[in-house]
C-alpha cells in the first residue's frame, strides 16, 4: 500500500470517492468516512484494543462500513493518525534497545542537560534513560565539528559491540557519533556493517532522525525512534495488510506530528515523527474550521474530561514547533520530559479538564485539578459514588449544562448532587455554593488564559490579535468567558465538536520536513555549499512525497533557517526568501531574519553578524481528495430552535438570568442571536453571555460577536448574500441554501418520523438527491456512526433538513 | 556618588547585619476566588514578561540557564509575585535590590518614565555582572508599584571571570543607583560610559533593553488587571498575599521542635587555607534564625559572598525544607532571618571582590540541611558535589578576533531520604551544561570524554550522585588562557545520616593536579582533566536494598571489584 498508491482510486472505477480517516487514541478509536463527491460523511466509534489495535480498528472500520452499506471498494484513501507510539514511550513498552556511540559520550543520555526541572524538591524524579548504562557501547571513531575524520572507525570494535548487545537481548540499535550531522559517514558504514550482520534487528542512526548539533536532544530523538520502531514496523504492516484484506485498496497515509502525510514505509523508517499525530489532526481541523470562519489567527482551545491543550494557528496554519517534550515526567513541568526534535504542530498543555477536581490548597485558595475525577467516579452530578466538586459539576450548577441532555440526553446528571459537593468547599472558604460553583468555573478560565496569554507572549505576538476557536466537550462551555478575559472580539464554536480532530485528517496535505546543520555567519558563508546543503534536504523531501503519491508537479518548497545573531544563546526559525543562493542572497536573507526578530523582539540589532545553526525544509503537495466542505442543515428561526428558557449565571449579569437555550441543530443560517443563549448539541453545549450575538454560518460554524465588538459575520454574510443573489441564476447549486432556509421546521419533522429506516439505515443510500447537493451536512452525516448508540433524538432532530429538499 | 558612600559607611559600621522582611500592617478583604484568579493572572503578568525576557536576551545565561528574574511590587516595594522560572539567587535578592532603589530615591524624586538602575554588589546580587532595572507605576499621578528586573549581562568588563580579582575595582563596570532613564529619557552619559567600559557593548547594551521592555510589559499588564478589577493600589494584595504565605511559612516553621541547631563547614578556600563557615539555626516558635557567626573572614580573593547572596541562599535552603510549594514571594520569607558579622566571608564588606561569590554561597543550602539535619532526617540530603564548576577559556581566534568562552559541568546531588542522589544535576543553581559538539565549534578544543565518574557517590542507604569527568584537549595555535570555578578538591561532599563522604572533585593539566584558583595558559596540546565530586550517602551503607547495590554493579555505577 504505502509508497505504491498513485492517490488514485483503484477499485470500483468512479464509485471509489471515499476518504477514511482513522484516529487512535487511548481510550477511543474514531473513524470517519468522507465522500468528496458527494460531500456526505459517517463517523464511527470503537473502544481501542491496546493489546492489538489494529483488532479494534479494523472492526471498527468493517461495522462502519457494513452499518451503512458501503462496499470497501469505495474507498480511495486511508488516513491514519495515532497515540500509541507516545503511549509506548510514556508506559516504557517499547523494545529493548541498545546505543553505540563515540567513545567517552555513552553517558551523554544519563547526564541529560544537567538543569532541574523544579527548584525546591531535593528527591525529583527524571526520566530514566531509555537504554540502561549496560546497553549503551562506545566504540573508538571520531569527527571533528567541520566533518573531517580525525579517528577512522574502528570496525572491529562496533562489530563486538552490536554482537554483545544483540547477545543481550537488544531488538532495535540506537547509534549516534558526534558531529554525524556535519558528516554522516561513519554512522552510514556503521548500519551497513551491522545490518549485514544481524539483518533482523532494527538500527536507528542520529542522522537520519535529527541531524542537528547538540548531541543529547539529538541522542534522546534517536534512541525513542529506535525504541518505538519495532513496534511501528509490526503494527503499521498489520494494518496495511488488514485494510487490503478487507478490499480496501487505494493508498494508506500516516498524519506526521507537522499536520502534514506521509507514506507508511517513511512512518516506519521514523516512527518518532508521529507522537504527534493525533493532535496534529486536531489543529488541522481547528485551522480548517477557522478559515470557514473567516479568521486566519486563532486560539484553538481543545478541553476535555481531564485536560485543555491550546494550539495557535497563524494565517490560516497550525504553528510549528521544532522540538517538543514527550513522556514528561510530571504535567505542565517543561523539562521533566525527553526532548524530541521533530517538526510538529506547537500544542500546549494549558489547563484543567471537565473532570478536574477542585479544592482549597494551603494558602486557602481555591484550586482546580490537576487532580481528576475520571471516568470513575466521575464528577459528583454522575451519581457514581463521587462527592468532590469537578468542573462538570460547577458547570451544572450555573445552568451552563442541561441535566437531561448531557451527552445528548445519554446520560442523565443530577443537580442536587453537584451542589451538594460545592457545599465543603462553601463552608471552608465562606463563600456560598453558587460562589464556589462560579469560582471553580473562573478560576479554571483565568488558569486557561493566563497560559495562553504567556504562550502567546513567547511567539511575541498580543492574544487580541486572535479569535478563540472551542472544541472538546467542555471547551464550548468556558470559551466565552475565557475569551472575554483575553479581550477577544470572536469566538468560533465548530459543528460536531467531537468529531472535528478526525475531520482534520482528511484534508492534510502531503508533507516532509527535513533538517540539517550548518553553523555560519552570513558574511563568512559558503555559499556553494549552504545551496548545495538545501538541494539535497529538498532532494530527499521530494523523494519521499514522489512516493507518497503526491502530485510532483505541485510541490511547494519552502526553505527555513534557525538564525540568530551572533553571541546569542537561541535560534528563531526564519522563512528565507527562494534559492538558488549566491552571496547576491545576503541582503534578502538579512531582511528575512530582521523581519521575524522584529516581530518578536521589536528591535533588530546593528553591528552584529547574523549567522545560520539549522537549515529546514518545508515540502508539501496537495493530496487528492484532501478537500472537505461542510454545510449545516439549517433551521426556519430562532424561534423555532429555541427548546426553552433557564435560569443560567453570568457573573456580568450580576448572576442568575432567565435564558433562552436553543437546539444547535434546528438553529437558522446566518440569523443574528442576541445573548444570552445557551446552544445545546449531542456533545457540547455553547455559553454565550449577554452583549454579544452569535450566528450559525452556512457551514455549520457557530460564530459570537463578543461583547462591545462589530458584528463582523454580519456585515460578511450581507456582502456575501449579494454575491449570492447575483450568481444564483448561474449556479443552481447556490439556490439550496436560501431554500433549506425558508422551509419551517415544524412541517418537515413529522414527514422525517414517517420514514421508515431512517434511523437504522441513515442517509446514505436513502438518498438519491445526494448528488445534487455537493456539500455534507455534519449534523446529518454524524448519525451513522453512533445510530448503534443512543442517538436516537438526534436522528429524528437532523431530517428536516434532508426533507427540506 | 554622596548616596552610595554613605550606603557603603552604613555598612561597615555595622556590627553584624541583619536581613528579614518586615510585616506591614494592612488588611483587605478577598475571598478564595478572587484572590486566586488575580494572584494567577499577576503570575501571567510576570512570566509573560519573562518569555518577552528571555526571547530579547542575548546571554546564554539567561536564556537557557535562566540566569534572571522578574518581579511586581506594590509602591512600598514588596514584592507581590516574581516569574516562574527565577533561579534561586534572585528570588531571593531582587525584592531587596528594589527596596534599595527606594529608600536611595524616595517616591517623590520618581515620575512616570522613569527607569532605576544598578550592579552595586552588595544592594543587588553580590556580583557586578548582574544588572537590576526597576520602573516605578503611576496610576493617576499616584505611585502603586513597581516592575523590575535582575538579569546576567553578556559581559560587564573588568577581568574575565575568575576567582582572581582582590577587589571589586578588578571586576567591572560599577553603576550605583541611578536613574538609567529619566521621564522617559535615556541618560545618554551613562549609556556611553557603559559601552565603553564592557567588551560587548552591543549585546550588553541590547540585554539591557530588553530588561527595560519586560518592565513596559508588567507595567501594562498590571495596570489593566487594575482596571478590570477596580484596584486603585495594590498594597492590599500584597498584604493577602504576602499575609497567606507568611502564615503557611510560619505553621511549617511552628511543626519543628525548638532550639539551636549548629554546624559547619570547610571549603578548599584559597588552597593554603581551607575557609571555615559556621551556623548556627535557631527556631524558636515560628520563627528561624540562621546566624553566620564564627565564620572566616572575608579574602582578597573573588569568592567573598555578599549578604544579600548569602540571605539568598539561606531562605532557599530552609523553604526546601519547611514549604517547597509555597510560591515565591516575601511573605514566605518573613518569618526567616540571617545574620552575619560585618566583615566575614558570607558578609564581606567594602571593596571586597565578589564575582566567584558561588565558591561559597552554594555550600550555604546544603549547610542548613547539615544543621538540621537531625530535626527533620526525613527531609535532607546529604551535601551535594557543588558549587559548580566551570572552565572559563579566552584567547583570539585564527582571525585574530578575541573570544572567551564559559563552560559549565556540575557534580552530583547528594543521597537523599527518598532515592540515590541524582547524576550530575545543577543545584542549589540551575545552570546547564553546554553541548559537547557546541562547544567544539565555539572553541578550539576537543573535548575527549564527558562521562560519569563510576564509584564516586558517598555510599550510604540511598548513595550520593555521580559526578562526571570531561577533558579538553586545546586545537589552538595561539594560547588558551583557562581559569577555573572549581570547588571540593580537597574537601568532598560530607554524607549525612550515616552516610559516606562523595568523591572530591580533579583539576589536572596534561594529568598533573594543579591549584584550580589559578589561571593557566594551554597550548596546542595541552590537555585539562575536570572530574566534578560525587554527592555524599544517606544513612548507613549496610541498609542499602540488595537490588539498588546489584543495579549500582551491572550498570557499572561503581566501579568492578567495589562491593556496596
């Protein structure tokens, strides 16, 4: 499969329309099929099987595709994210390992950077080195930092090292020499000897994974790649094979940590670039949904049962990051983990979840999490037998949440017990029960934008340049008023919350990044060779996306230097103008790296030479079929969404107010909703404070003026309804949505419940008006895949759209 | 300067000074909540500042070592909240340095624009390359704070880092306390003297710009927290907060039993002369004192610990003890108060040299575990294989251009209670080490090993960290001059419960021992051994688990044929 699709579908002709996206995480597999033709999708849903997760998933996909009655033939592509190699490195159950290194550095990966991660604990723990002290050799070999050998490698020695190692149980090879990322020779020679000898057994080389200077981040990338890689090789091949049996034949592509796809063989090669993976989708669907929204600069806040991660997406893609931490040892203690130099989407871990605990710490203040309620018990309002306050349950008490429609009315969550477990806390702090509640709620946003606000101000940037972006189950639930601290003008609440992540996966393009050192300073550059250094990274990005069935003719390049001014201690990573270089490129180059300082530091320096560390490589090419477009159902009025009033807190409000809630589903498109509201839908439910508006865009987006600020998507919309007024004679295609607009609710309801397999058999082959409907209503296409769970109301609640045609 | 002489007399005349933050008075009333969602968002204030900080800086120091800080005070200079990643040192010394600034400039010589500077080693952080701003805040014509800052500067002239210098004069650029901008003005006069004096005046120049933009950004911040919550002057806060922490501080000091509890120390010194420091810890209700009396004094040698170092490291011994998850601010340091003899080592006074001031001030934390260690055995560990050490290295390159490198390598930590003491960790300082392959290519050396030292943590229940050895072979045509920090050749790391002593830390050129307080000069060839010492043991050896002692041998952290 991978290395061989050509992107085009194979099997079944022009039947074969399909994207199957496939996102492993640590308790839940999710799957969504895409139709790019027809612009309709199915979800599915599967608890992963840790013990063997292609189990899971090909299950998974084979009810999917069975349920709905979708030949696998159908199926042109398969994209795959997954946490498993992150979860192998954080439970320590990857392969025994073993290092060769330059002799006197076998230690290098032990004594680490030799900084603690915390200041005041005398018995912290770090993380112990992924190859024990007896499985890291030395052998005699020696590179000077221009490259030049100094002591050739001896032969001999690396040949009784590996065998002693192999001897002793080692199932994959680590080997770093220092300086192999000025001149990979004699790592090269090294994996050809030993692979010669022991071809079974799985080698790592330093410069094949992060040809970098400074060897520990560099040793600790190699040694997690080489720890996880057996692993990934068994797993991603059984996969491939699974998939083909089950008849699906089109072209198999892994998500790396930078949003970008690769084939399975390059996953396989450096596993260690898809720890990521699934979080990548994630700020790729936020970055998607963004854009659908009309903000190229967002906050992507994901929170959900245990924790918040924020992204940052800057026109219009997902921040890069150079390096990150996997496996920390303790949360939110940069430094506590492995550092790992892989290009990936910048994720930060900034806060509590909906099952984080709150309670009074030492000083008397009012604390939430890290400590969670987890599934079991659960916060208190689930009647499992928890009595401490959690964020679910303040959120409950201030009306935020719907007792009979959590979960979509799945699951039923008690009131009287949520306040119930406000009341310890009440008493210690003097406060009453809705104090506290508003106080959990408060203090777990301020925990959530002041780490934004700091994040932000690391990549010198003011947070009101952002729109905030919400998903994850409680993310909808806190985002206004975490927007409202950060002095937002908009907040942008995505369709089908708990799907989005997924959705990411099938419009990534391919991409490769590639890095490689060169430590000069402009005035005293090479140029010759700093170009000869960039062709060949291009080179072999561009190999690598030639097999990935990537359109060669597209492929976009993008060169990128870590610089700083000499004397600094840290690079910023630069976006250079295009090659070939010559020293004419000085002056562009200078204006390059000036233009990134000055954005971030507000002043360039004179009379210090500027100088390169790293050279990147950015190379991506549109993936076929990697388009998805949305549509929303779209209801008669607000009116006619609103299910009732309730009484909901807003602080700004003085406190409890009565408040419309509306069913997200049966919302209309681009109608201005004043505030307060509450939004309800199957997985979330959107807050929207008084003083603001919100709208439903055409795309299913929820769009809010916050208080105080220009109705931005009004004004849009009105200028885009004119277009659309203008072309509709032309386009037939733009008619539909005026018209699912002006169709009452109420009339199409009942004629949905008249349909008789509607429920079991949702929307896909019912419907012959498919194809003159080029784009997916997510409310809709979100039934399939738990039709087998209890989304019953939901399927009834999303027909009259479908009627409305 | 009128002001700094008499600053210096006061000094001088002292009998014994005293260092302890003093309780103010006033009382405000904020409920669980909101004092946490303000504190939080004050805390945002300062490390926001802190990443704008570290992004501008150009001193490796500060970047990757976070060799800096940033604090907010309210008008009377009491410190509210300091950034997250401060080092030790300053957590301690910056709150002082801006109480210094006002009583030397009272509130009504201060307007807005103004920014306060000053290096004085003893008023800021013991050594002259440290570099304090402080901005006064106005809101309303009326001073509510202020934001300042300490940081490490690339270089602030004088002689190159070394333990060498007799005098401070021999050390650098002194700025007393001044106003580096006045209404918004530069004083151009000073910033010239400054450029003139320093061997990077661009980077020396451009740190201190960017200190100054991190005071903007605490100022703006602060202010519009202000504004969101109708706070016309933060001496409330700062009595809440400080008020909170001092009584948790104080409950922890309250669970020790009374008394006076002594001991002391021996340090390599000036080789000829071990340095003798002597405590004595006294706690009596909630309240501890840590007075210096008895220790050597001070030495016309770079290793003198000014009192503000020496409070410094005091406090962050005795919080590692009592409260380690307290935030940092003055309220937890209240009830704790340092005492020391004008004229001693770790109270040195006028024109006493102070830019090697780690030679003693490290060995200050671990001294307070040794002094209590029989009150609290459960907390303690035995003596680390610090101070750093580092290889400071100039000479001029192929292009003729000079160049001086540090580098940095730490020993091991001592055993503690709960495990083995940790390899080669940077502490009480937080310093990284730098990358072999960095170094090659910043200098002209090679460096042959960087390894741990098997064998030489203290034995004990749980032993002491290994330290490490590394070796440079100098590539140079023209001659390197090396100096050193280098501690505990003669003296290893004490164990404590029982435990035994670390290995003493190795300085050999070309493989002969030689006086690590001495500069040498290297030519090609040459080569310079480091081994930095081993932590000391916990508890008695005979205890130790049968597994930890059968790991220690087949991962070879002892050597073969060393039972444990």
């Amino acid at each position: 499969m991978g290395g061989t699709g050509t992107g085009k579908a194979r099997a079944g002709g022009d039947a074969a329309t399909l994207s199957l996206g496939i996102d492993i995480g640590g308790t839940f597999t999710d799957l969504v099929l895409y139709d790019n033709a027809g612009g309709r999708h199915w979800i599915g849903k599967v608890l992963t099987t840790p013990d063997d997760p292609a189990r899971g998933v090909i299950e998974g996909v084979r009810g999917l595709l069975a349920g709905n009655g979708i030949p696998a033939a159908r199926v042109a592509r398969v994209v795959h994210a997954t946490t498993l190699f992150t979860n192998a490195l954080i439970e320590r159950k990857g392969a025994v390992t073993g290092l060769i290194t330059t002799e006197g550095f076998r230690d290098v990966l032990e004594m680490g950077r030799e900084r603690k991660y915390e200041l005041y604990d005398i018995c912290l723990d770090t993380p112990t080195p992924i190859v024990p002290r007896r499985l890291r050799r030395e052998v005699a070999e020696r590179l000077g930092p221009d490259g030049m050998v100094e002591i050739a490698l001896d032969e001999a020695a690396l040949l009784a090292e590996a065998d002693a190692l192999v001897a002793a149980g080692c199932a994959s090879l680590a080997i770093l020499f220092l300086h192999a990322y000025a001149n990979p020779a004699h790592e090269a020679r090294a994996r050809a000897l030993v692979a010669a000898r022991h071809p079974s057994l799985s080698i790592t080389c330093s410069h094949e994974v992060a040809p970098e200077i400074r060897e520990y981040e560099r040793l600790s990338t190699t040694v997690a790649n080489a720890y996880v890689k057996p692993l990934a090789a068994l797993y991603l091949d059984r996969l491939a094979g699974e998939l083909r049996a089950l008849g699906i034949g089109g072209p198999f592509f892994m998500m790396l940590s930078n949003g970008g796809l690769t084939h399975v063989e390059e996953a396989k090669r450096t596993p260690v670039q898809l720890l990521e993976s699934g979080p990548a989708a994630g700020a790729l669907a936020a970055a998607f949904f963004g854009r659908a929204g009309g903000e190229e600069a967002l906050l992507a806040l994901d929170m959900g049962g245990t924790t918040a991660k924020a992204a940052l997406i800057e026109h219009g893609e997902p921040v890069i990051a150079h390096s990150f931490e996997a496996a920390r040892e303790r949360r939110f203690m940069e430094g506590s983990g492995l550092p790992i130099l892989i290009s990936t989407i910048e994720l930060i871990e900034i806060g509590a979840g909906g099952g984080s605990l709150a309670s009074i710490d030492a000083l008397g203040l009012l604390k939430v999490g890290p400590q969670s309620a987890g599934a079991v018990p659960g916060p208190a309002c689930y009647g499992r037998g928890g009595t401490m306050a959690a964020v679910t349950d303040a959120d409950l008490v201030l009306g935020y949440l719907n007792p009979g429609f959590f979960l979509g009315g799945a699951m039923t969550i008690d009131p009287a017990k949520a306040e119930a477990a406000m009341l310890p806390l009440a008493k210690a702090t003097g406060l009453t029960a809705t104090e506290v509640a508003w106080g959990i709620h408060d203090v777990v946003n301020e925990n959530m934008a002041s780490a934004a606000r700091v994040h932000i101000a690391e990549r010198g940037k003011d947070p009101r340049g952002f729109a905030l972006l919400a998903t994850g189950g409680a993310g909808p639930v806190h985002a206004w008023h975490v927007a409202r601290k950060l002095g937002l003008s908009r907040l942008i609440c995505p369709p089908a919350a708990g799907v989005g992540s997924t959705i990411g996966l099938l419009m990534a393009p391919a991409r490769i990044d590639r890095v490689g050192t060169l430590v000069s300073t402009l005035p005293g550059m090479d140029w010759a060779a700093c170009e000869a250094a960039y062709r060949a990274l291009e080179d072999d990005a561009r190999r690598v996306l030639a097999e990935t069935g990537a359109d060669v003719k597209r492929i976009a390049i993008r060169r990128f230097a870590d610089m700083r001014y000499q004397g600094q201690g840290s690079e910023i990573v630069v976006e250079l103008p295009k090659g070939p270089y010559s020293a004419r490129s000085v002056p562009g180059i200078t204006a390059a790296f000036e233009a990134v300082y000055r954005a971030l530091f507000t002043r360039p320096l004179t009379g210090v030479p500027i100088m390169t560390v790293k050279l990147r490589v950015a190379a991506s090419a549109p993936v076929k079929g990697a388009t998805v477009a949305l549509r929303a159902a779209g209801g008669a009025s607000a009116q006619a969404a609103r299910k009732g009033m309730r009484k909901v807190f807003f602080k700004d409000a003085g406190g409890y107010v009565d408040c419309p809630v509306y069913d997200r589903y049966r919302l209309p498109v681009d109608r201005a909703i004043p505030g307060p509201a509450v939004v309800e839908e199957r997985e979330s439910t959107v807050v929207i404070g008084p003083g603001s508006r919100f709208r439903q865009q055409g795309d299913g987006n929820l769009v809010i003026a916050m208080p105080g600020t220009a109705d931005r998507a009004a004004a849009k919309a009105k200028a885009k309804a004119k277009t659309k007024a203008n072309t509709a004679k032309a386009n037939p295609a733009a008619k539909v949505r005026p018209a699912a607009k002006v169709r009452p609710a109420a009339k199409a309801r009942p004629a949905a419940k008249a349909r008789p397999a509607a429920k079991a058999r949702p929307a896909a082959k019912a419907r012959p008006a498919a194809k003159a409907r080029p784009a997916a209503k997510p409310r809709r296409a979100a039934k399939p895949g738990r039709a087998a769970k209890p989304a019953r109301a939901a399927s009834a609640r999303s027909k009259p759209a479908r009627r409305a045609r | 300067m009128p002001r700094a002489a008499k600053t210096r007399a006061a000094k001088t005349r002292a009998a014994k000074t005293r260092v302890t933050a003093k309780a103010p008075r006033k009382q405000a009333g904020f409920d669980a909540v909101t004092l946490e969602v303000i504190w939080r968002r004050l805390i945002a204030c300062v490390d926001e500042a802190a990443a704008a900080l570290v992004r501008t800086s150009f001193s490796t120091l500060v970047r990757e070592s976070h060799d800096f800080s940033c604090i907010l005070t309210d008008a009377r200079g009491l410190s509210l909240v300091q950034a997250t990643k401060s080092i030790p040192s300053f957590i301690g010394t910056l709150p002082a340095t801006v109480k210094h600034f006002l009583a030397a400039i009272p509130p009504e010589q201060l307007a807005p624009g103004d920014v306060l500077v000053t290096n004085d080693l003893h008023l800021g952080t013991g050594h002259l390359p440290d570099i304090t701003v402080a901005k006064p805040i106005f809101l309303d014509g009326r001073l509510i704070g202020f934001s300042a800052s300490t940081a490490h500067a690339p270089d602030i002239g004088g002689k190159i880092r070394s333990p060498e210098p007799r005098e401070v004069f021999e050390e650098g650029f002194q700025i007393p306390i001044m106003k580096l901008i006045e209404r918004g003005k530069v004083n151009e006069t000073l910033v010239n003297l400054l450029r003139k004096n320093v061997r990077t005046p661009d980077l020396t120049l451009g740190d201190l710009w960017a200190q100054i933009t991190a005071l903007d950004l605490m100022e703006v911040r602060c202010l519009s927290l202000m504004a969101d919550y109708g706070l016309s002057e933060l001496e409330g806060l700062t009595d809440e907060i400080m008020g909170r922490c001092e009584r948790a501080m104080r409950a922890a000091i309250r669970a020790l039993p009374d008394g006076t509890y002594r001991a002391e120390l021996q340090t390599d010194g000036l080789m000829d002369k071990p340095i003798t420091v002597r405590l004595a810890v006294t706690i009596r209700g909630e309240d501890v004192v840590c007075d210096f009396t008895g220790t050597d004094a001070q030495v016309d040698r770079a290793i003198n610990c000014a009192m503000c170092y020496t409070y410094a490291m005091a406090v962050y011994g005795i919080k590692c003890l009592t409260s380690p998850n307290l935030p940092n601010n003055e309220g937890s340091f209240r009830p704790i108060r340092v005492e020391a003899p004008a004229g001693c080592i770790v109270n040195p006074v006028f024109p006493a040299s102070g830019g090697s001031r780690m030679l003693i001030g490290h060995y200050l934390p671990p001294l307070i575990f040794a002094a209590l260690g029989d009150v609290v055995p459960d907390r303690v560990m035995a003596f680390p294989g610090s101070p750093m050490w580092g290889m400071n290295q100039s000479g001029v390159t192929k292009e003729g251009k000079p160049y001086a490198n540090m580098f940095f390598y730490n020993g091991g930590m001592g055993g503690s209670p709960r495990r083995d003491g940790h390899a080669t960790l940077s502490w009480p300082s937080n310093v990284s080490s730098t990358a072999v392959e960095l170094s090659e290519v910043i200098a002209p050396v090679r460096i042959r090993y960087k390894r741990l030292r098997p064998g030489s943590g203290g034995r004990g229940a749980h032993r002491g960290g290994l330290g490490q050895e590394v070796m440079f072979e100098s590539r140079s045509e023209s001659p390197i001059a090396v100096s050193f920090l280098a501690e505990r050749t003669l003296i290893a790391p004490p164990g404590i419960a029982g435990g035994a002593p670390g290995a003493r830390g190795e300085l050999r050129l070309n493989g002969e021992p030689v006086d690590p307080k001495r500069q040498y000069v290297l030519k090609q060839g040459d080569t310079v051994h480091l081994g930095t010492p081993g932590g000391g043991g916990w508890g008695d050896a005979g205890r130790r688990d049968p597994a930890l002692a059968a790991r220690d041998r087949t991962e070879g952290y002892v050597p073969e044929g060393v039972t444990d």
